[in-house]
C-alpha cells in the first residue's frame, strides 16, 4: 500500500496543476441548464423544494462563471468569497430536495430579516409591535436553517458524510479566514517574521476556488436530476474529478508555511526517505515496534519543518498516522502469509 506521505503529495500536486476541461464543462453546464424546467416562478402555496432546487441550480452556474471570471483576472480574494457561496448554495439546493417542508423555512427567515431590516429603517416613526403586526400577516417569522444543519440533514438522509465534509473541510475554514473579521482573517496580515503586511497572505491555493465552484455545480446537478429521472452519470464524473482536485485550505496553508520556512529541499527529501522506507516497512519478520521504530522519524522530521507549531498540538497527528501505517503493514503482511502456501500444502 503506498505510504500515506505519498498519497499527500499526489493529493496536493492534484490541487495546484491546472485540470483542463472546456468541452465538458460545456456539456455539463449545458445539461444542468437543462433541468431547470421551471420558466415562471410559482405562487407561494404551490412553491416546493423541487422549484428552489432549480433555482439554487441557475445561481450556482452563475456563481460558477463569476469565480472562473475572477481567478482569471487574479482577484483571488473576490474568487474565494464567490465560491464558497456556490458551495452554500449547492448544499441549500440539495437541502431542498430532501428536507420535509424546506420553503417554510426558508419563507419563516426571509420574514425574520425583512421584520428586522424594517424596524431599523422605521425606527423612532413607526411603533414596533405595529411592524410585527403587519408581518405576521404574511407569515411567521423564525430563525434561519443553518448552512452545517443543512449538511447533516443531507447526510443522514443519504447515510454518508459527503456534505458534512465539504462544511468542515472548505465552508469553514473559508469562512474563518476570508470571509469574517476574527483571529483567523486578520493574522493573514501578519508575516512568517512577526512584521506587518497591507496585503494578507493567500492561505488557499488559486486554482482551488474554481474546483470548488465546478464541483458545487456538478454536486447539484447529480441530485436534481435524481429527483427528475434524467441520467446523472455525466454530473457524477465531473462532480468527482473536481472534488479530488480541491486542497482544502488548512492543508494549502500548512504546505506553503512548510515551503516558506523550510524550504522545497527538505520537504523532497523527506518525500524520498518516504518512498525509500517502503520495501522495508513490508518485511514479514519485522514486529509492530519495529515497524514503529522505523516510520515515527519520518513523520517526526516532517512536523519539524512546520516552524511555530507546538509539538503538543502536532503530536497526537503523529501518532494517529504511525499507528495507522504500522496496523496497515501489519494486516498486508498477514494477508501476503495467509496467500503462500506451506509445505504440508504442495501436492507430493
């Protein structure tokens, strides 16, 4: 089995090489533009899920134009806010094809805002309860679905963790470091030597954002035309190549902290000893210590090329990745005896 060092660095060498795909992008925006079936938007009593899943659909290409429009002309920060937000509209849209009664909701927060929004422009002018008398009338105002409940939701009802993933791995950190001011945003405008810059740093990648704005597109597109019985094997394809090409922030600003301390050098020559180390970590005679022994520098030398980072915080990192590599090993062993036939066995 290849190391996981190895399995990293196809993982992040897949992230920043470009993925061309023109024609099919075509073909694929095409056909979702197709599944939008709704050309008048209904009455209020007659909306369903379905309708704001199709709209979630035309907003999503749009959003997905916007971010390909943007990383071209390197307005990287403006790409990442406009993909993310494709994100959370691709998660809204497949929220609306599995949730109970999605347009209630939605209606219930649309008035919560506009109750509030109201208030503040008429305040002093009008009395207040007058104002929730008058919304009341349209409806009951109530407090906004989540973007992680929506996710959870979505995964129960699938039974998988595909949503919950994208929310942890790209919705929040995104969130964290460009889109709210908090810790996490504003330290961008701190350098690798304590000095302050006007400009933050680029803790993701710049070819990430337009992954994620495709695969949003692509994720929609697979479960609307579920719900509508059209073939959704072109969808599924394009979903999953974009999917694997998205290097999730953390890991985008953790190899480029790594690059710019330590250095290109190190790191290959860690990826070497990593390639070097597996003949040896498949020797039937070695003991889960050995195998220890053998792969724990590794990882330890690869940590301390991340300057700044405690070592209490990279540790347990460390020692899930060991113990996961030696149980590994280990049961690949087992396996290769259990194929190789003893001597009581050959046929005499």
């Amino acid at each position: 089995m290849a190391s996981t060092l190895i399995q990293l660095a196809r993982f992040t060498v897949r992230g920043v090489l470009p993925c061309p795909d023109l024609i099919r992008r075509y073909r694929v925006r095409r056909a979702a533009r197709s599944l939008i079936t709704c050309q008048s938007w209904p009455e209020d009593d007659e909306t369903t899920g379905l309708h704001v899943a199709q709209l979630a659909m035309l907003r999503t290409l749009w959003l997905q134009r916007e971010t390909r429009r943007l990383t071209r002309g390197r307005h990287r920060e403006a790409a990442v806010l406009m993909s993310r937000s494709a994100l959370e509209t691709c998660i809204l849209g497949v929220y609306c094809l599995y949730a109970e009664d999605p347009v209630s909701h939605l209606r219930a927060d649309s008035l919560r805002t506009g109750l509030a929004a109201a208030m503040a422009l008429f305040d002093g002018m009008v009395p207040p309860d007058l104002l929730k008398d008058a919304v009341s009338k349209l409806g009951t105002p109530g407090r906004p679905v989540g973007v992680r409940d929506m996710a959870k939701h979505i995964d129960r009802t699938l039974g998988e963790e595909g949503a919950s993933k994208l929310y942890d791995l790209v919705y929040a950190p995104t969130s964290n470091y460009f889109t709210h001011a908090n810790a996490g945003s504003l330290i961008r405008h701190v350098r690798t030597d304590s000095k302050l810059s006007s400009k933050p740093s680029a803790p993701w990648v710049r070819r990430s954002p337009v992954r994620l704005a495709d695969a949003s597109v692509g994720v929609l597109a697979v479960h609307l035309a579920r719900r509508e019985s059209v073939p959704a094997g072109l969808f599924a394809r394009y979903a999953e190549t974009h999917l694997g090409r998205i290097l999730p922030p953390l890991a985008s600003l953790i190899g480029k902290r790594m690059g710019t301390t330590a250095g290109l050098l190190p790191l290959l020559r860690t990826l070497v000893r990593a390639v070097r180390l597996r003949p040896a970590m498949g020797r039937p005679d070695l003991s889960d210590q050995d195998r220890e022994a053998l792969v724990r520098p590794l990882y330890q030398e690869l940590s301390s090329l991340m300057d700044g980072v405690p070592d209490e915080a990279v540790a347990p990192v460390i020692d899930y990745f060991v113990q996961t590599i030696v149980r590994e090993y280990a049961a690949e062993t087992q396996l290769e005896q259990s194929r190789t036939p003893t001597s009581g066995n050959i046929p005499g």
